[in-house]
C-alpha cells in the first residue's frame, strides 16, 4: 500500500486549491494512504473527508518551531513513499526534504528543492498565459496519475446541511463581503451601491468568519432598498456549512478570496470580483456557471501585488471604485431569469 503526504499550510483557498490532488490520488491508487498536513485552523475542511487516513496539524501561532520539529519527528515516523510540496517556502522545503519520503516532489521555487527528488516549475507571471493553480497543483503529481484536469473539492456532512436548512428554503444570493487583504475586498460603497440598484424583492445572506461581523452588520445597517431583506450568518457557520450554503444560493458574490474557492469545491454559482489582482494569475472561479468581474479599463498600477495590500498604494482604489456595479445587477437578474 503507498502512503502519499500532501503539504499545504497556507490559508483556507489554498488548502482548497491542493484537494484535486487528493481526488486524483484516490482515482489512481484507491487503497493508498492519503495523508495531509495544514495549518492549524484549517482541519475542519476536512472533517469526516472520505480518502484522507489522517491529517497533520502545524500550529504556527504557539511555539512554532518546535511544533515544527515535532512534525518532522511524526512525518519520518510515517515512512511515507511521496511527500508533496504545494508550498514555495522554506518550513515546508524543511520538511519535505527530511521527511524520509522515497520520493519528495515540489515547486522549483523552494528554496531547498534542490534536496527534493523531483522539482517542477511553478509559473506565475503578469500575463493571460498562467495556468490555473489547481493546474499547477496537479502537475506535481501528474508523474504518478494523468494530465486529465480535476476541480477542488469538499465533502460537507449531513450534519452541515441539516445547519443550513432553515436558511435555505427560499431562494436567495449569497454575498462573502470581506477579504484579508484591503484591495482584494469590493469597498462597502460599492456593495452598497448594488443593493439599490435591485428594483425586485430579494433575500440576501451575508457571510464570513467572526471577524467580519462588523463590516457585515455596517452593510446591513446602510442599505436602505426596502426591497432587499438581509441575513447576517458572519461567524455563524462553519466553513463546510458555508460551502453548504453557497451551494444552495441562486448566485455568490465574493472577492477573490476564500470563498471564491469554497464555491468551486461545491460547484456552487459564482460571480468573482477582482480588485487589485487579476483573473489571469490562476486563482479564478471554476464552478460551471461563474463569472468574472473587473474593471474594464486598463490601469498601469494594477495589479499593484500578487496577493493584495493592506491599502491601495495610488490612494484611489480605481480597480475597485470604477467597477460598475451594473454588471454585477445583470448577472443577478440573470441568475432569477429576470432579463
């Protein structure tokens, strides 16, 4: 029996954006251990996953390093025969190289790939050419499987629907307002500028983490379309009940963040709001009915960083200022067949 180690302990989208190879590894090896290693906060992604053997904790917020040293400790017990890499750093180059693995393959940009057995180039460039990041994902193991695309993807429990059910029995959208990064995040104004722009009753249920409650609660106070009735669920579902909840919703509305990635691993309807970043990058939606929104014009600051700021550095916020909001009320009305 092989037993595969997947690393990715990155945040939420990115530990979304590795399950393909989870899916593919299945595919090919049924009877293999598939284990995988994320950050502390993540596991619950994971719960009750029907492949995965164990999943490998590194909490990076207490005694880090010697958390660290712990897991390689744990890793080499395992005699894995593949650790895979997802990760350009050097903790988990640290790991992967000394993990004892017969095999160990990773991105060429970390920066101890030298000691893997296998490297493979990572391309992420300022053009339309860059391959998806599920693309590039699966390109470590491809070697080992096929070339044959796979989406993300999760495995809520009938405990997570059961939590969700009594938000869902009329239809409604779903918007996920926040983003870690300021110029990742559609600016309150603008959300707000959407809502009055419905001219038909609609249910809209706002989502996130706890930390987003605020910024949640100051949308709802500062709509004023008397059309529009707003829920609050920030901080009250579970990511898998969030996935959940996005599955059911008529369209989402996310930045390019998290949540854009939990509705792919459902399939769940998708409308992505780039800001400061760019579609091209890899990291746009992939559910079978998704759209991409951004600013039509060209601007020379933008993309102003591969992962957003904390503020934008122009002081204009242009790339998300000068979206219009109308085509984001054109694929609402589409998603009710309103035309």
């Amino acid at each position: 029996m092989k037993k595969f180690l997947i690393i990715q302990t990155a945040f939420i989208g990115d530990v979304i954006l590795a399950t393909p190879l989870i899916e593919k590894l299945h595919e090919f090896y049924p009877e293999a251990q598939i284990d995988f290693l994320l950050r502390k906060g993540n596991e619950e992604l994971f719960r009750n996953h029907p492949y995965l053997n164990k999943i490998l904790i590194w909490d990076k917020n207490k005694n880090k390093n010697k958390n660290l040293l712990k897991l390689l400790r744990d890793i080499r017990e395992n005699n894995y025969d593949v650790a895979i890499n997802l990760q350009r750093f050097f903790s988990t180059g640290f790991l992967t190289a000394f993990s004892k693995a017969k095999e160990k393959v990773g991105f060429d940009k970390n920066p101890l790939s030298f000691l893997f057995t296998k490297k493979i180039r990572h391309t992420l460039i300022n053009d339309n050419n860059n391959p998806h990041e599920t693309v590039r994902n699966l390109s470590l193991i491809s070697h080992l499987t096929d070339n044959i695309f796979v989406k993300p993807k999760l495995y809520p429990t009938q405990k997570d629907y059961e939590v969700v059910k009594p938000y869902i029995t009329n239809p409604y959208i779903c918007i996920t307002p926040a983003s870690v990064w300021f110029t990742k995040q559609f600016p309150i104004n603008k959300w707000l500028s959407f809502f009055n722009t419905i001219d038909f009753k609609i249910n809209i249920i706002l989502s996130g983490g706890k930390a987003d409650i605020a910024l949640a609660n100051e949308i709802k106070t500062k709509c004023d379309n008397s059309k529009i009735s707003i829920i609050n669920l920030c901080g009250k579902l579970s990511l898998l009940q969030s996935a959940v909840l996005m599955q059911y919703a008529k369209m989402n509305f996310v930045n390019d963040s998290a949540p854009l990635h939990l509705c792919s691993a459902v399939n769940a309807p998708t409308t992505a709001i780039f800001c400061a970043t760019l579609p091209s990058f890899g990291f746009g939606p992939l559910a079978d009915k998704s759209y991409v929104v951004q600013i039509e014009e060209h601007l020379d600051c933008r993309p102003c960083n591969n992962h957003g700021k904390s503020k934008c550095p122009e002081k204009h916020f242009y790339c998300a200022q000068k979206i219009d909001v109308n085509i984001l009320l054109n694929i609402l009305k589409k998603s009710f067949n309103f035309h």
